[in-house]
C-alpha cells in the first residue's frame, strides 16, 4: 500500500479554514481510525476539524436533541432518532463478524435465569441495547455508564451486564461468565454481522462538504492501516490497560476492511437490523436509512 501523506484540495485553500466538529467515543479503535485527521497527519486545506471525545450514548443522545456536531459518532439503534437531521457515511462504522456485545456475569447462568435478574446495559440507545430486546423484550435492564458495568457486577451491585467496547476482550481475565455472544446470535439468527456503530454528518452541510468530508475520514482510515505501529501506540493511550497484543486484537475486530466500505451486505444488515427493532415496536420512528459515498 501506499505510504504518501493523503492530502484534499479545497476550493477555499485562501479562505479562512471551515471549522468542523467531530465527535467519538474515547476508545481504541476510534481513535485508530480518526489518528490520520487528529495529528494532522491526513490534512484538509480550507477545512479545520475539532475533536470531541465522549462515550457513545452521551453523544448518542446529543445527536438526538441538539444535532450538536457536524459528524458524530452514533450507534445505528440511534440512527432513527435523528436521521432527519444526519445521513450515514458510508465509511467508518464498526460491524461484528460474528462476534459483538454480549452478556456476562458473576456465576454461570442459563438464557432462562435472564427472564429473573436484572441486567446493566450501557444505554437504551446503544446497538447492543436494541439486539438484546430483539433477542428478548422480556429481559429487565437498568443502565449504568459501559465501563462501570463489569465493576458493580464484581461488586455485587448486579448479576449481569451487557458489555461492549475493550470489555469483550477482558471479562474472562475478571472472572466473569459469558452467558451469550449477541453477535454470535445475530448471525446464527440472519446470517448478517451485527452493525454496531457508524458515523452521522449534518444533512444541512450540503453534498459538496459531505463528499470532502467522507474522503477525509476514509484518508484518515486508511493511513492508519497504512501505518499500523504507529496508529497503534496512538490508540493505546484510549485503550483502557489493555495491552498492546489486546489493544492490537481490539482494533482489527473493529477497524478492517468494512470499516472503508459496509459492502452491500453490511448496508443490508443495518436495515435488516432497524426494520426488525421497529417491527417489534422497540424503535417507534420507521427507519429511512441512507448513506453518504
């Protein structure tokens, strides 16, 4: 692969920069994947970016009330809530090959003993949330911050929780007990991977910045891929005391291939996934999905 510096040229190289906003969760692979735009390694001219770190359902519901940002991370079960006024871009999501949010806890328990308990979830708008209900509306969830989940199931507080995130990689090393895989499920269900997260921008900033700005995150994608080690030991600053080998595992399940381009079948698995929450009444707004290229 090429090793050159991608570079965008604006029509407005001697005007004064446009600010735009960006928003993402404080994790390892978002981080990867937005290490060429945030060290100014992948340059815009004309364009200047801010970034703002936060964790998905606070941002989640920021796109739902105030279209707060310009481009902002979302879950996809949050997608409805705000589709008039964002559209998907067609790069930068995160998809579950087989593997995503699952459910852990303190002792071994059966699908069955899940109807008895109540389980930690990280937010009513997160993806893993919506692929719970859809597995089974019967299940009582509360919510507490995702990377406080694990803690108060260690300490007592609850059985189980749903987690997301580095914690699917480090549960075991706790003592916990996986009691389902929802990626897992999903596909033995569909045949599809899960759509977990992807990226939202303004529909009111217009076909001509949508385009420049979906080439720089897919630049700033793929020169992170062109540059691994050092995109690597970027992110690992986010990536909550996992080790590099964790860290570098975590990335490539949720920064690869897909993340350039869903391909048709990941397009399908996101309205395979918001048409089945809203045929079961868990989303109450028929999903309109639509990408920007």
């Amino acid at each position: 692969m090429s090793t050159q510096q991608p570079e965008i040229v604006s029509q407005n190289i001697n005007a004064t920069p446009l600010e735009v906003t960006i928003a993402h969760s404080p994790d390892s692979d978002d981080a990867f994947m937005f290490y060429g735009l945030a060290t100014s390694k992948v340059r815009v001219p004309g364009y200047k970016f801010t970034h703002t770190l936060c964790d998905i359902e606070t941002l989640n519901r920021r796109a739902r009330e105030e279209a707060f940002y310009d481009v902002t991370a979302i879950s996809f079960h949050a997608y409805p809530y705000v589709q008039g006024n964002y559209t998907l871009m067609g790069c930068g999501g995160s998809v579950g090959e087989g593997y995503g949010p699952m459910i852990v806890s303190n002792r071994k328990l059966t699908l069955d003993d899940l109807r008895h308990i109540r389980v930690a979830v990280p937010g009513t708008l997160t993806t893993a949330y919506l692929a719970l209900k859809i597995f089974n509306p019967e299940i009582n969830t509360v919510t507490v911050p995702f990377d406080r989940i694990i803690p108060e199931i260690l300490a007592g507080s609850y059985e189980a929780g749903l987690i997301i995130h580095e914690g699917q990689l480090t549960y075991s090393s706790s003592g916990l007990y996986r009691v389902i895989d929802l990626g897992v499920w999903w596909r033995e269900t569909t045949g599809l991977v899960l759509p977990l997260g992807g990226n939202a921008i303004r529909r009111s900033m217009g076909a001509q910045k949508h385009a420049i700005l979906s080439k720089a995150l897919r630049d700033s994608i793929r020169y992170a891929m062109d540059h691994r080690d050092e995109a690597l030991e970027y992110a690992l600053q986010f990536a909550r005391d996992l080790d590099p080998t964790l860290a570098g595992r975590f990335v490539s399940m949720y920064v690869n291939e897909r993340t350039l381009d869903y391909g048709a079948d990941g397009r399908q698995a996101i309205r395979k996934l918001l048409d089945t929450g809203h045929e079961r009444g868990i989303i109450p707004i028929a999903p309109a999905v639509d990408f920007v290229d």
